[in-house]
C-alpha cells in the first residue's frame, strides 16, 4: 500500500517529491549546514529528520527548536545553558540545547523569526563552534550540525535588513527547497488514504475509503496549509462522517491546484499568522517600491538612494514584483 513509499515519515511518489528525497540523500553524505525553505505545513521538519537519520549523526540526539518561541532575554539561556547563580532562579547549573546535541543535530525552526540579537548570538556560535555559558567562566566547545528552516524567503528579508546577511551566508551552505502540496498533486491521494490508515488506527476504528469524487476534490483544492491542513481536513472528515465511504462535498469551492488561493478570498481557518504577516509584507513593498518609482521618474539608482538600499538589492525587490521602472519614465 502507501508503506513502499513512507521514507523517514517522507510520503510520496511525484517527481518533486522524488527529486526532493535524492537531493537529501545527497545532502545527508556531507556533514554542512543545510537552510530548508518551504511554505508552512510543507514538512520542513521532518525533511530535516531524514537528512539526520541519513547522516553518520545519526545514532546521535535530534533537537529540535522553535526559534519563534524563544525571546531575546532567554535565547542564550536556551541555546548555551547557564551556570549556577547565573541569575536569581539559576539554582543549579542546566545545559543549553546546544550542549544536549552533542555530536547530532540541532534543527532550528523558523529561523526567520530570531531577532536581531539572538542572530548576533547565532553568528557568534556558528562562526566557530564556540559559546560560553550565562554565568560561566570557560569557554565551550560543540560538535554538532545545524539544520534551519525557514517559512518566509530569507534573501528577501537580508535585503529589506530583517536578516543579517552574515547568518545567512553561514546558514545556506546548501539548501533543500520542500515543494508545497499543490505541486506534488499525484501524492494528495497517497497521502489522504495513509491519513485514513493512521486515524484508524489511533482511534482503533475500521479504515473507510474514500468516494472517486472526494479524490478528484481533493487534488483540485491549492491546500494553502500544505499537508497539515490536508491531514487536518481528512481526520475531521473520517471522525465525523458515517458509513464506510467518505465524500466531500460543498464546503471550500475547488480551485485550480497549480495555483495559489487568493489570500484575499481565504477563510480565517486557512490564512494563518505567518501568512497574514507575509501577505502585509508583500503588500508594503510593492506599494512602496511603486511610490519610489514615481518619485525617482524610474530611475533606480535615485529610488535606490531614496530608499538607503544599493541599487542590486532594489533592482531584484522590482523583479520580484514585476515592476518595471521604464513606465514611470517620461516620454
């Protein structure tokens, strides 16, 4: 059934899916950092549990840190430990997350929500595989392979200074792209069903198939959510559906699966903080790239001034929008 193709909790069979599974074949052979980019829901963490379990790491720990949840007075705390009487609750000495990695990996996700001070102390450690403990007076060493994750394009944010441009080059030693569900469209079928066998399961229920039409429904949809949201989707319909066939209908009208849901036209359950966020962003730069275009009469290297960024960086904001300054020069 779908177990030939259940690689590391990996489920697939498309060509992307596939081209995905050789390149972190390739990946997990060589002991670098490794940046995986891919939208929220695509399975980023556990593309970087394969490349762990692949790797001479592997008889070693797997940490993984969300890296939106740490604040800027913890995250040394979390990361490098501290000593006793580090600070008034510091009763005994605790070792950070990066000493329980030892000789395995720590995976940092969503790496793009650090701020500016946790990235200086990510830097700090990464330059050299070197930290000292809050309140400690010796320095540290580690070995251990950092693995990060990001939701939101990271060479974008360098560019509008959200993101030192040093973490990042130091991050992205190689890059694992995790394609979105929407590309992948002859898995969605061997992913609903290897959902269904997993809920049966943990509910100790019998298994229920799924209607021709349902699966036609089901490939059509853009899954904004990725595969959370088509797990998500598939669990609520087996646990409250009765009868041994389980048929969509009604419900999110289909959508043409080789595109985006409009993010305008998305209901609340789907358009989660981090999209919101991003859609906001998308929507300030390209306004404001228009405005420095008109005031600039479409001469980049005046807008680039304008705008305290070099003329590269603004250059590639403008492609990226698909603004051309051209039409807002004078005949």
């Amino acid at each position: 059934m779908v177990k030939p193709f259940d690689q590391h909790g990996l489920i697939g069979e498309s060509a992307p899916f596939k081209g995905m599974m050789a390149l972190i074949d390739k990946i997990a052979g060589y002991d670098a950092t490794v940046l995986i980019v891919g939208e929220t829901g695509t399975g980023k963490e556990l593309a970087a549990r394969a490349i762990h379990y692949l790797g001479r790491r592997a008889g070693k720990p797997f940490i993984p840190v969300n890296c939106g949840a740490l604040s800027d007075h913890l995250v040394e705390n979390e990361l490098f430990g501290h000593g006793k009487g580090a600070y008034t609750d510091a009763r005994e000495s605790q070792a950070g997350l990066i000493a329980q990695a030892e000789g395995g990996t720590l995976f940092l996700d969503e790496v793009d929500t650090l701020s500016p001070k946790a990235q200086v102390s990510l830097l700090r450690f990464l330059q050299d595989g070197q930290y000292r403990p809050l309140g400690g007076s010796r320095v540290e060493s580690a070995d251990v392979r950092i693995l990060a994750a990001s939701n939101t394009d990271l060479e974008e944010r360098v560019g509008l200074d959200q993101f030192r441009a040093d973490l990042h080059y130091r991050l992205n030693v190689m890059e694992l792209r995790v394609p979105p569900l929407r590309e992948r469209g002859e898995d969605v079928p061997l992913l609903a069903r290897w959902f269904i066998a997993e809920a049966a399961c943990r509910y100790q229920v019998p298994p229920r198939a799924l209607h021709p039409d349902t699966l036609a429904w089901l490939q059509d949809q853009a899954w904004p959510g990725n595969i959370r949201e088509l797990r998500n989707r598939i669990q609520r319909e087996f646990l409250m559906g009765d009868g041994p066939v389980i048929h969509i209908s009604g419900g999110t009208p289909v959508r043409d699966g080789r595109h985006q849901v409009d993010p305008d036209q998305a209901p609340p359950d789907t358009l989660n903080f981090n999209e919101a966020k991003q859609r906001a962003m998308r929507d300030f730069e390209r306004g404001h790239l228009i405005r420095l275009m008109r005031h600039s009469l479409g001469n980049v290297s005046q807008a680039a001034r304008l705008a305290g960024k070099e003329r590269r960086t603004l250059g590639k904001l403008l492609k990226k929008h698909h603004i051309e300054p051209g039409q807002f020069r004078p005949d």
